[in-house]
C-alpha cells in the first residue's frame, strides 16, 4: 500500500489556543552552544513520552558532531491552552505541534521560522502532507511525523462473549447499546474534563450527516450555526447521550479509556493513541475499532478524522539566532523525517501511524494495519473539530459550548444562537 496515495486529497486543517514561563525555554545562555537542540513537548503521558526519548537519543547515538535534545515536557492540555503566549515569549528551539490551520495560524503572526529548504530534501511524503504542512504563504512550516485516526473503539473480547456485531448504520449503534445497558455495560464510555474528547463525536455527527465540505466551511466561519444542519448535529448528539457515560464534564480522557480497559464501557470515540495508552501490553491485542457508523447515505463513511503531528521551529528562540544552533536545529527535523526515525518512535508507541512512506509498515500491529486501511479507504480526511477552525473560536466558544451541551443538550436554540453571535464577532475579526 503506497503511502503516498494514503493521505492523498487531505484537506488543510487547524485550530490551537493560547503562556509564558511555564513552557520557557531551558536552553543554556544566549544563542545556546550549537549543539544542544532545546524540544517543547506536549508529549506528557508515558507511552509517547518514552517513544519520543528513544528517538532523540538515536538522534544523538547517530549524530557525528556531539549533537543532542533537551526535552522540557508539559502536560498536554497545558501546553495547547498555553501555546500562544509560549510561542511570544522564550520558546524553545523545535516544539511538537500540529498540521494544518493550527500550524498555519502562527506561521501568519511570523512566530514560525521558514523550513522549505528542508522540505527540498525530504522524501516519503505525499502531496497531501505537503500541503498540510505549508502556511498561507507557500511555504513549509512544519515537519510531519505521525497520524491516528478516530473511530469507536471497543474490546474484542467483550463483543465475542455477547456476540455483538459491529454497527454500520446509526439506528444499528444505537441498538448495540440498548442491549448493552441490557448486558449492564455502560453502552459509550465519554468524556469532556480536557475540553476536546467530545468534538470528535461532533465531528462525526456532522460530517455524517451533512459531508465533510459542510464541515470545512462551517469550521472556516462560512456557514451559519443556526442552520437547520447543525441543530439536526445537536439533535442527533441528544439521542446518542442516554447511552454515554454520565458526568462526562467531569471525566479525563484517561478515566473513559480506562472504563473501556476494565469492561465496564462497550465502546468509545477516541483516536487510536487514547485506548492504547491505558491498556497493559498484555491487553492491547484486544483492543479493535469500527468506523463511525453511517447517519446520511449519501455521505455514508467517507470522512476520517486524522489528525497529522510533527515539529515547528520558534522564531523567537533565542538559541536559533545562533547560526550553529539554527544548522542543528534543522539538521534533527531531517532526520525526524526519516521513515528510520519514524520506526524507532512506534516501535515504544504503536498507537500512531507514520507519515513516512519509507517507514516499515511490516512491524504494524494488526491494529495499527487496519488503522491505515481505515484512512487509506477515506474520501476525505479531516483534522478535528479544534484543528479545523480559528484557535480562538475553538478554545473560548466550542469548548464551553460542547460542555454545556453536554450538561443541557434540551436547548439547541440557545446553544446554537449563541455559537453564532460569538463566531461573528471572532471571524470577523483580524487574525
């Protein structure tokens, strides 16, 4: 399976939120000494965190001029909310970031340092990642390094001892969890503590009932939120929640990942890393996924959520005004974009998929096969709900907006009239 032709036609996505010395910088004196090459990463949970390690220190081991990573870790969802202010102050040399309009966003406001020159010597990745990788200018900003899309996640062990079928149509989902509050499982284990779980069931919602186009443009401010479409969303969303965990305001990601672990939940909405993470090696084998079923025909399931992941350089790091620190800098993203580096990160972290068409597919869980099967199968291919849109937009209506929902899903009217007034005054703002 060529990987060229696996994110072939993904459209541009985004969205990214808004602090200072928390992510400082942890270079050493001005402009660095060359060779140490300082990481902000958001990679704070253990699986990833481990995988990324082993691949800075392959990058060292191979270095031939004593080159090296300092890595300064910040849980995740403090990292995202804090990210703007981070990347205006004294940010690190390289940090891990996403494709699309999140990426793109920054790159506008001139916090991004230029990287074409080292896409000029990148191999393996499709026009598509290109793409996803280039800011409103033409040029390149960001070196890709994973993907993983979103699906519902179950235990095969749990679907073979009461014989559950994998559900294609809405009316057949919601008929697997009636008869798993029958079996005493919670039917969708669901969460919302971290402000973005919940999106990509609204993501799925609408792309399945109204195509990905509908989507894109009411993500980019085109269309209205008090469209008959979007209350339909939210209307849909209502009858799927009686089978939802309770409390979901209330509840990590990590908290619903494990429900599913310990077979209390039947199934859950997640990107492929989240079950992985919480399940012992022993069980990972067990875990398994079906796409989100069909609601409208003639969309069907031709919409994947995939979002991309890699590395930007800070324009404001002090340490890149050092043209040996700058040289190391980019000298590590190439080798990042090696299908090499790629197979040394999945081999502590197979719940991602490579972007690289050089990396080695033959190590692949069966999992992580039928993962790329699932993308390489898409028509189109999303970035999520918070990717897709203007950071602001994202982080001060939709988190809150969903969490209220969520909390009281009657009033679709308000929320919807609401969601539309804010996103008026936020696009019609300068960026």
């Amino acid at each position: 399976m060529s990987r060229r032709n696996l994110l072939r036609g993904a459209a541009a996505g985004a969205g990214a939120i808004a602090l200072p010395s928390l992510l400082a910088a942890c270079g050493g004196g001005p402009g660095g000494d060359g060779k140490t090459i300082t990481m902000g990463s958001n990679s704070s949970d253990p699986v990833p965190k481990k995988a990324f390690a082993d691949a800075f220190a392959a990058y060292a081991k191979q270095s031939k001029d004593g080159r090296k990573v300092k890595v300064n870790t910040v849980d995740h969802n403090t990292f995202q909310e804090n990210i703007n202010r981070y990347l205006q102050g004294k940010p690190d040399d390289v940090l891990m970031w996403f494709a699309g309009y999140r990426m793109q966003f920054f790159a506008k406001k001139g916090l991004l340092h230029d990287i074409s020159d080292n896409w000029e010597s990148y191999q393996g990745f499709s026009p598509a990642l290109k793409a996803q990788s280039t800011g409103e200018d033409g040029k390149q900003y960001l070196t890709p390094y994973y993907y993983y899309p979103w699906a519902v996640f179950h235990r095969k062990s749990v679907f073979q001892q009461h014989g559950y079928q994998a559900p294609k149509t809405l009316d057949e989902y919601i008929a697997l969890a009636r008869q798993m509050q029958k079996d005493k499982l919670v039917p969708i284990a669901f969460c919302d503590k971290d402000g973005w779980p919940a999106m990509g069931t609204f993501d799925y919602i609408n792309m399945r009932s109204n195509g990905y186009e509908f989507h894109k443009n009411l993500m980019a401010g085109k269309e209205a939120w008090t469209d008959k479409r979007v209350k339909e969303v939210f209307d849909t969303w209502r009858s799927i929640l009686p089978y939802c965990q309770p409390g979901a305001n209330g509840r990590t990601w990590q908290e619903a990942a494990t429900s599913l672990q310990k077979k209390q939940a039947g199934m859950a909405v997640f990107g492929l890393p989240h079950p992985g993470a919480q399940f012992p090696k022993d069980e990972q084998a067990d875990i398994d996924f079906f796409p989100f079923p069909v609601i409208n025909p003639e969309h069907g399931q031709d919409a994947v959520e995939a979002p991309i992941d890699g590395f930007l350089l800070a324009k404001k790091s002090k340490n890149l005004k050092n043209a040996k620190t700058m040289e190391s800098a980019k000298d590590l993203l190439k080798w990042l974009a090696t299908g090499k580096a790629e197979d040394i990160y999945l081999a502590s972290d197979p719940n991602n998929i490579a972007v690289s068409d050089e990396a080695d597919l033959s190590k692949y869980t069966p999992l992580q096969k039928k993962a790329v099967e699932l993308v390489s199968g898409a028509k189109q291919i999303s970035q999520f709900l918070d990717r897709d849109t203007r950071p602001d937009f994202s982080s001060t209506v939709m988190i809150p907006a969903i969490q209220t929902f969520i909390n009281k899903p009657k009033d679709v009217d308000g929320l919807v009239n609401s969601i539309e007034r804010q996103k008026k005054t936020i696009f019609a703002a300068e960026d």
